[in-house]
C-alpha cells in the first residue's frame, strides 16, 4: 500500500514549485521517522503516518495557482478517494484523511490523533532552520512577493502570514515553535528557530549599514 500511494502521490507534485515540492515531501517523511523513532510514550500508528506525510500536500500547487482555497481540506478529501481506490480499510483512510486535514499551520482543525500531530510537527519542523529560510524566499519569490519593505514593518503588518518574506520570518516561522505539539518536536524546532533568530540579526543588522 505505501509504494502504491507514494506513486498516486508523487503525481501531483509534478509542476509543484521549490517550496512544497517533492524533495519536501522527502524531507518531511525523514523528520516523522526521527520523531516517531524518539517518541516517549504512546502508541504510533507509522503506515498512517507516512501515508499522511505522501499525501499531506498534494493539494498545495492547486492553491499556490488559485484552483482551490485550502489544500489540506481539499487534499483530505483527494486522500480518502486514492485511498478508497487501492483499497484500503475504512479506518485507515479516517486516519490518514485527517492527518491530511489537520496538518495546515493556519486553520483552526486541531489534530486529534497522535499520528496527526506527529505529521504536524514533521511539516512545521521542515519551515524552520537553514531549509526553512530557503523555502520562505523560494515561495515568496514564486509568488512575486518582496523580500523586504521598509514601508512595512512587522509592528504594522496586519496580513496573516506576512506581507514581505522577512516579515513572514517574524510573524509566522518563528512562531512555530510553539505551535508544535510533541515533545520532542518543540526540542527539534527550538534548535531550528535559533538558527533563524541568528539569521535575522544579521539580516537587520545588514539593514542598517552595520558590517
């Protein structure tokens, strides 16, 4: 069943832009493995995890181009029909179209399952750190969006996500720490957030002139 979704999956990422492409999907497939590998307690369900993590975005370039509003809604929904079509059992396709559903930073489904905050905290933990930054200027590009406006500071901006990628760094990634859910996810995340509180000092430190 894995290799096949990991195949149904893969498709959709075909035209899907730097940020939310394939490589992420990898990417966030090995930070699940560590996180379930250095989960204290409780029992993990790892097929639904890495099923959810396959299929967690594959509504992502859809948004990203104005197809549909939310991609983790609409991919939970995409989820269940590739799922129903290899034929998988009903309760597994609950599990895993919710991992999908809830995995969004910026909606308000919170994760009832274990397995949903692990896939959860695996996606946030690939926006924070060197990859992270990466990503933020990879999107925000993509989308034609500045890297910086002076004319904008993060006190004013009131857009949910940050109207320059330098105030998307200061409004939402380092937010995500407390966001993550697990233990060992908020330990991962806060060594990620370091780096990028480094970075914007020296971002806001270039800004000013200073060497």
């Amino acid at each position: 069943m894995l290799e096949a979704v990991r195949t149904r999956a893969r498709s959709y990422f075909e035209a899907a832009p730097p940020a939310h492409d394939w490589h992420h999907v990898r990417r966030v497939e090995t930070l699940a493995e560590t996180l379930i590998d250095r989960h204290q307690s409780g029992s993990i369900d790892e097929r639904v995890v890495t099923l959810a993590v396959y299929l967690h975005d594959i509504g992502r370039e859809k948004e990203d181009s104005g197809e549909i509003d939310d991609h983790a809604a609409w991919g939970a929904r995409e989820s269940r029909r590739i799922l129903e079509d290899i034929g998988a059992d009903p309760a597994t396709i609950d599990a895993v179209a919710h991992c999908v559903r809830a995995h969004r930073y910026s909606n308000a489904v919170e994760p009832e399952r274990l397995e949903a905050k692990l896939v959860s905290d695996a996606d946030n933990l690939d926006a924070l750190g060197a990859v992270g930054i990466a990503r933020t200027f990879a999107h925000g590009g993509a989308l034609g969006e500045p890297i910086y406006d002076p004319a904008v500071p993060v006190a004013d901006d009131e857009t949910a996500a940050g109207a320059t990628q330098y105030n998307h760094l200061h409004e939402k990634i380092l937010a995500l720490p407390e966001r993550l859910y697990t233990d060992v996810g908020r330990e991962l995340a806060e060594r990620r957030a370091a780096f990028v509180r480094e970075y914007v000092a020296q971002f806001d430190a270039e800004l000013t002139g200073e060497r």
